[in-house]
C-alpha cells in the first residue's frame, strides 16, 4: 500500500524543524525524516538518504516546499528524476500545484526549482553586500581571536627560540592554527 513520506530540514543545528514536522504530519505524512543542519546544496544529507531508502514505488514525498528537497537547480531535476523513474511522487505544501504525476506538475517543478535556487542565490548576495558594507565601515564579522597582542608577542619570541607552533599553543593555551595565523604562517 503506497505511503505519504514526509521530508523536513533545517539549515542550522541552532533552527527548529518541529514546525515543518507537524505541518507535514497534519497534512497526512504517516512518517517524517528531518535533517538538523544540513545544506539543501548537498545530495548526502543523513536523513534524506534514509528517506529515500524507505519511499517505496507508489509512495508520495511530501515536503513543505521545495527548498527544503533540493537547493539547487541542478540537484532538484536530478532529485525530481530519480523519484520520478522509482514511481515515487512528489507533494509540495507551498506549492500546492505541483503534482509530478502529470507533465503539467514536471514542467511546474522545474520552474519552482529555478525561483528556489534564485532566492538561495539572493540570500547569499545580500549576505555577500551586508559583510562588504560591514567592512567598509571598518567592522568585521566573525569570531574575536584569541591572540591579544601579549600572546602574540609571547609567541614570537617562542617562534624565534625554535619552538614549533603546536608548543607554543600548548603553552599559549589556544589552538596552533590561531598561533599560525597570528604569526603569518
């Protein structure tokens, strides 16, 4: 008897995917799989190779949008084409036209695809603006290093007595990779 699998995915460890999980199980999926984590971009996702070897011919995978399946133009006609040939259909939330069934629901699929990749798209250029616009204005982003000036004058006095960059970490009590980088190396 075909089955109605459902697929969830977050980005970050740090998101919530029970949102997506309940709108796919209210919506009929008797099983759902959640990748916590994991790009859309990548084809090995943990949970999404356990999904896909549990859909069987017949069964419909339902997602809440196609983002959360394929984040990539080229990945989604890929994924839309192996379900495709194993007799699996594909069930949108969001885009609630899509019915792949029918060469219609194929062609509607693909569209979709190429909008979910160009909001990826957006998304990293507008990160891509924002940590530009940061720079210029003399802020950056990321982690604060742990090399005060003190550190990195102890270091290189260290460097100058022959210790290797793992010793004077250990010392330092930081990692070697931040030595090497505060010492150009």
């Amino acid at each position: 008897m075909a089955s109605v699998i459902g697929y969830a995915r977050v980005s970050t460890k740090d998101q919530n995917p029970d949102a997506q999980e309940a709108e796919l199980r209210a919506a009929g999926a008797e099983r759902v799989f959640v990748d916590r984590g994991e790009s859309s971009r990548v084809a090995d996702r943990p949970q999404w190779v356990a999904c896909q070897d549990y859909l069987r011919s017949g069964d419909t995978l339902m997602v809440r949008s196609l983002d959360r399946l394929a984040g990539t133009t080229t990945l989604a006609i890929q994924t839309i084409t192996m379900l495709g040939e194993r007799g699996i259909n594909i069930k949108s939330l969001t885009e609630p036209d899509i019915d792949t069934t029918t060469p219609m629901g194929r062609a509607l699929f693909g569209i979709v695809a190429v909008f979910a990749q160009l909001r990826v798209d957006q998304i990293r250029e507008n990160t891509r603006r924002g940590l530009a616009n940061a720079r210029a204005q003399g802020r950056v982003g990321g982690r604060p290093t742990v090399m005060s000036a003190e550190r990195i004058a102890q270091a290189e006095r260290m460097r100058g007595e022959g210790k290797s960059y793992a010793a004077i970490a250990r010392t330092l009590g930081v990692g070697a990779s931040s030595v090497s980088r505060a010492l150009g190396g």
